[in-house]
C-alpha cells in the first residue's frame, strides 16, 4: 500500500519536509504498517468489509481451467497489486482536494479535466453502472434461483425471472431496507462466507469423483474441451480483474465517513488481503479438482440438482438478492429526480389550477423502481444464463476505467512531480493497458452474447418446428431408411448397457425422436419400461403417434410435443435415447449434461450424432458444410462432449465412431433430398430459394454429371454413458 501522501498545507505550499505519514522516494509503498491494528481498527474493519468483492471467486474455476493455473495464478497477483495502487492513488488524490470531508470521484475529474471532460466521464460511468447494475444481479439471481428451486421443474424461465423481480421489488418499497449499512457490512459477508465454504466441499468432493474416472478419458476429455478460443480468454482475464474489483467509484464516499480518513488505507489492505486469500483458497481447490473441471465455459456454483450445490445456489440467490436491493435502491434514489416530465405530469391536476404533484413519495418510489425492475425483467428474458457476460461487460466498460484507468489518469493531472518515479512509470503503464483490456473485454462480452441471443431463439425454434413439419413425410421415405444402421447399433448398445446392469424402474425418453422409428424397437426390446418420445415439430408428432397406434403400443408409448433439449417435469428416467437429434440442439453439450441429470441413479444415456465432422474432404456432407463455412461461422458446438455430462455425474460406457453406407440414384437426388426433406429444408424456408440454387450451383460443380450414382459412408459419433449412484444422491 502506497504510504499516505504529505499533509495538504505542505502539498499547497510545496513544501518537501519529512512529516509523520510522507511518501518518499526510495520507500516501499506496501508494507505491513497498512495492516497493522490501530485506535481505530473496528472502523477500517468494517470498511474493508464493504469494500470486500461479493461474488468474484465465484468465476475463478472458470478462469483457472481455461486460462491454467500458473498464468491464472500470475495475473490473479498482479491484479491484486495494481488494485491496491489504485485505492493509493485515490487516496493520494483525496488527501490534494481542497474539499475534503464531501469529495466524490467526480470532483476530482473536475479538477483534473474540468467539467465536461473530468465530471461528466464520471457521472456517465456510475450512471451506467446504476442502470446496468440492476439487470446483472436479475440475470443472475433468476439463473441461482431456477438452479436452487426450480432445477428438476417445468416452470419456465420468464416465470421464475418475475417471480424473482417481484420478491426484490416487495422488498425494496421497505425504504430503510435498501439502505442498511447492516446489509453490507453483516449479511454480505456471512452469505460470501458460507457459499465460499460449500464451492470448497464441492470441490474436494469433485477430486474425489475425479479419482474413479481413468486417465485416459480425462485426457481425452481434455483435449477435447480445452480449445484455445481468444474470446473466451479474454474473458476470464476480466473476470479476474472484477474479483479484485472493490467499487473504486465510491471509494471517496468511504474515505469521507470515516472517522479518520487515514484509516482507509488498512481497510483497502484489508479487504484486499481477504479477497486474495478467497481467491487462492478457491483457485488451489480447483486445481486438485481440475480433472473433472475440463468443461468449455464451467462456473464453480452451477453444478448440479443435488443438495450440496443447491445450498451453495441458496447462498448465491440470497446474496444476490440482498447486492439487488441494495442497487435498487441506489438507482431508485437516482431515478427519481430524473423522471420524465411526461411521466410526472400524468400525476398534476389535469385543470392545471393546482400546480402540486399529486402522487404521494411513497407511489413515486413504487413507480421508479418498477420501471428498473421491469427493464431488468426483459433483459433478464432477453439475456438468459448470462451472467458471466453480462457482469463482463459491465466490468469492461465502467469498472476497469474506474478501477485503474481514471485514477491513474487524475493522478498524473493533479499530483504531478509528487508522485515518486514508480508511481509514474506504473500510471503511464496502467493507462494504456487498461484501456487494451477494456476494449477486447467489450468485444468478448458483446460477441458471446449475440451468439447466445442467436443460439435457439424463439424464431429460429418456430422454424425448425415449422420446417420439419413439413418435410415429415419426405424425411420417412428418403432418410428413415438410410438412418436405420445407426438407429440399430444405438438401441443395441443401450441393451448391451442393460444386460451389464439392470436399469432401473421407470421410463425410457426418446427425444427428438422424429417420426419415431426407434419407439416399436425400444418398446419390444424393454416391455417393463413405458416408453416417451419428445419432438418440437408437430407433424413429426403427428406420425410418431400414427406409428404407435399402428404397432398396437398405445398403452406403453407416448408421444409428446415439446422442447427436446429439456426433460422437465418428469420422474428419474431409465434411460434416455437419441438419434441424431444432438446436433440440432442449441448447446449440445449443455444439452447432454441436461439428459444426465434427468437420469435416475444407474440410469444409462446413449447418443448417436453426426458429429462436426462426418467424412473425408470428398463427401458430399462435407461439401455442403464447406459451401457455409464462410457464411454461416460458428463456435466449435462439439466442445464439451462427453465432458459435460461428465460433470454432471456420469461414466462413459462407450464412445466409438460408426460409419455406414448410403446410397442415392443421383448427386441431384441427394441435393433435393437434403433440401426439400431433410435438414436443409429450414435453411431453405429462411433464405429462399434463389439463395439455395447458388449453393446448388457451387456444390454441383465438385460433381460434373449430377444424374451419376452417390455413394458414400458418413461417420456418426455414439456415446453411451451411465448416471452414477454417487452424483445422483450427493
């Protein structure tokens, strides 16, 4: 910690003279005399523990797993270090105020760069941060509460976010609630405490499991998930910096309470001596649990439906709940004297004789902070499960230039030759790389959000269904058949599974079951287990249903229409079976780990997939995925596979690749199957059909006589896996 700067008459006076608490030259600027009790030890405590982060550990198994320990480990220190001169600088800054006692952050920029340039950048960046700040903690606070309650529910998501936005919004109408320094000094740190201590049993309890997997498969499973994506690096290095991030926009409020303001250099030294050990506490557990950890984009909180992580999901939801009222309450306050002089107006005596506000302070309080609620609410449903970018984002754009950017710029401005020649080089370094990074992280944060905005949304689900509705007559003649070798080595390996270990009681699911060619085999081959099968689209449904009443199977199979991707609402099943249904998924492997855990103990998983790659460069399949490479690029979707489910709680039984045969009269039947009944029928519905003839046009020119005989044996990827007993009952 930088030594307290000169007293402020030697600083306007100019001064050099030695006195009590001066910074020179050739002196450390961390020593252990910022950590040492005092008089006054009780207040710098309590202030260390507001400014001590809240959710920041919650993002380091991510950050370590991706980014690897060592680095990790580096920047984690590194970042420590720059933020404790960051809160020396301001401190430095608010000691050369003239208006000390009620000096904010603005009036320092005011005084460096004048109004519009200094306190206007200020108030632009808090202001972001009351309005942004909100719709973070209700993104992620629904996401803890669906994890924590409504894990093994069919209660949809915009549900559960309103429920969750009318629980903060009840309780922050308590005015003196939102406000409670007991809030932030006592519930906030007990909560952090306890959901810290579960992430730590989690973990060890994950380096157990680790122990039962071989190490080939987690080697396998490593190579296979681990994929260097800059993007995601990108956002683990913010993510670190915001675990070190402790509100350096209210850090002059801080000072300015307390007491002794001299003290707030202990409780800077403090809650970052605190949080560092958090993070290292976290980060060493994760690094013995890493072999199960392999997972592209894992958070530490969101393991799974059992009753460990649930209490940590309880610890977080809580926590979330309690950072929401208070920020509420703070964009609340700021609302209300900003209100529209339209909206306000609603409210005045529509004579205009009486010029008085007619609402009372209790309905306009209401009023503002329905409206942040509400636009919380549509980002919330908007943006779901993105927490991490989100909190990045914000973090990019407001808490980097507030955390290192603008103090060191103001420090530069104001103290001039009364900085030593360290704190000079370190603020004409941390200038410029802060600005790097806050860059690169807004570009990380906003690219992995349109992808997750364009991942499955509801247009693109109505198509699919729409699409496949359509072709379900075409697809059973011209693709059912072809399909049918794989639909037989993956009902072959589930019994295969089966006579190994029972399964247990209950029902088998086949989702995205199509028009149900797998259903009458299932049925005959488990006449114990009732049989469901799930699809999207209606007419797929709709022959699904002909079939089983066809076979004489109405009593033991069923045929639903639905979202395959999630198994709600149903008991522990027996199985789960698919047919190249993965890969239409939105997140496949998210998709994968899903159907594990709605496995019941014992339970068995088998897939079959065409995986990203299905034949050589000279196949057609291939063909057709070059031809919208350029056009259409995406993330590696097979990352995480088998790893996700994995860490949701299973083994691999199997995991082999099967090629087979198929053949077509002509290069022009496969082209018109692909397109007018089978998986391309949705591209052509989307993009028209003269788009489709120049793609026609491009892949007929790899086959000179369109009417010749094709022949060719596409690669599908099988995995089976087994749920067990352990992770299902921890």
């Amino acid at each position: 910690m930088l030594k307290p700067a000169p007293a402020v008459e030697a600083l306007e006076t100019g001064r050099s003279g030695r006195t009590s608490g001066t910074t020179d030259e050739g002196e450390p600027f961390l020593t252990m005399e910022d950590l040492r009790p005092s008089a006054a030890t009780s207040q710098w405590l309590v202030v260390g523990i507001t400014l001590l982060p809240k959710v920041s550990w919650g993002w380091l198994p991510f950050c370590f797993t991706f980014l690897g320990f060592g680095p990790a480990l580096k920047l984690l220190l590194f970042i420590t270090l720059f933020s404790v001169f960051s809160a020396a600088m301001l401190y430095r800054l608010y000691q050369h105020s003239d208006k000390q006692g009620t000096t904010t952050l603005a009036d320092i920029g005011e005084d460096a760069f004048g109004r519009r340039l200094g306190r206007n950048t200020v108030n632009l960046f808090v202001r972001f941060i009351d309005v942004a700040l909100p719709s973070v903690m209700h993104v992620g606070g629904t996401r803890f509460l669906q994890t924590w309650l409504f894990y093994t529910t069919g209660v949809c998501l915009p549900y559960i976010s309103l429920l969750f936005g009318g629980i903060v919004l009840t309780l922050v109408q308590f005015q003196r609630l939102g406000g409670h320094q007991a809030l932030v000094r006592i519930v906030q740190p007990v909560l952090t405490a306890v959901a810290v201590a579960g992430v730590l049993l989690k973990l060890v309890l994950l380096q157990i499991e680790a122990s039962k997997v071989s190490a080939t498969e987690l080697d396998a499973d490593a190579a296979a998930t681990n994929l260097p994506y800059f993007s995601d690096a990108v956002i683990a290095v913010v993510q670190l910096i915001s675990a070190n991030y402790m509100g350096q926009h209210v850090f002059m409020e801080e000072i300015s309470g307390m007491a002794s303001p001299a003290n707030f250099q202990h409780s800077t030294a403090w809650a970052q001596v605190i949080t560092l050990m958090f993070n290292l506490l976290v980060a060493l557990a994760t690094l013995r649990a890493l072999p199960v950890l392999r997972v592209r984009g894992f958070i530490s909180f969101a393991f799974g439906p059992d009753l460990l992580s649930r209490l940590v999901n309880l610890m977080m939801w809580l926590l979330m709940t309690v950072k929401y009222v208070i920020t509420l309450h703070v964009s609340t306050k700021s609302l209300l004297p900003r209100l529209p002089h339209l909206l306000v107006s609603w409210f005045d005596d529509p004579d205009g004789v009486d010029g008085e506000l007619r609402v009372k302070p209790r309905q306009l309080w209401l009023l503002c902070s329905s409206t942040v609620v509400l636009f919380s609410f549509l980002v919330s449903c908007t943006f779901p499960h993105t927490f991490l970018y989100l909190s990045g984002l914000l973090t990019s754009v407001c808490y980097i230039p507030l955390a290192f950017t603008l103090p060191c710029l103001f420090a530069l401005k104001l103290l001039g030759n009364r900085i030593t020649a360290l704190e000079y080089t370190l603020c004409t370094w941390v200038i410029p790389v802060s600005i790097i990074i806050s860059i690169l992280g807004c570009w990380a944060s906003l690219y992995h959000l349109a992808l997750n905005v364009m991942a499955a949304p509801a247009d693109r689900l109505k198509l699919l269904a729409a699409s496949w509705s359509m072709v379900a007559e075409g697809y059973v003649s011209s693709f059912v058949p072809r399909f049918a070798p794989w639909t037989t080595d993956t009902l072959a390996q589930l019994q295969s599974a089966a006579a190994a270990a029972p399964l247990p009681p209950g029902t088998i699911a086949a989702p995205a079951c199509g028009p149900g060619q797998e259903l009458p085999l299932l049925a005959a081959a488990f006449p114990q287990h009732h049989i469901l099968g799930v699809d999207l689209a209606e007419g797929m449904v709709g022959l699904a249903q002909q079939l089983v009443q066809r076979e004489g199977l109405g009593g033991r199979v069923e045929v639903r229409q639905g979202d395959a991707s999630r198994l709600e609402g149903l008991p522990p099943l027996a199985a789960v079976v698919s047919v190249f249904g993965l890969q239409q998924m939105p997140a496949p492997a998210q998709v994968l780990a899903a159907w594990t855990r709605a496995l019941a103990p014992g339970g068995v998983l088998c897939v079959c997939y065409w995986p990203a790659v299905v034949e050589g460069e000279g196949g057609p399949w291939q063909r057709l995925s070059d031809l919208t490479a350029s056009s259409r690029p995406a993330p590696d979707w097979e990352a995480g596979i088998p790893g996700a489910a994995l860490a949701a709680g299973a083994d691999v039984l199997c995991d082999e690749r099967l090629a087979h045969e198929m053949r077509w009269p002509s290069v022009e039947a496969f082209w018109e199957g692909i397109v007018r009944r089978g998986p391309w029928h949705s591209r052509l519905l989307h993009y028209g059909e003269q788009h489709m003839q120049e793609l026609r046009g491009s892949f007929m020119q790899a086959y000179p006589d369109p009417q010749a005989p094709l022949a060719h044996a596409p690669e599908a990827r099988l995995v089976c896996l087994r749920r067990r007993a352990a992770a299902a009952a921890l």
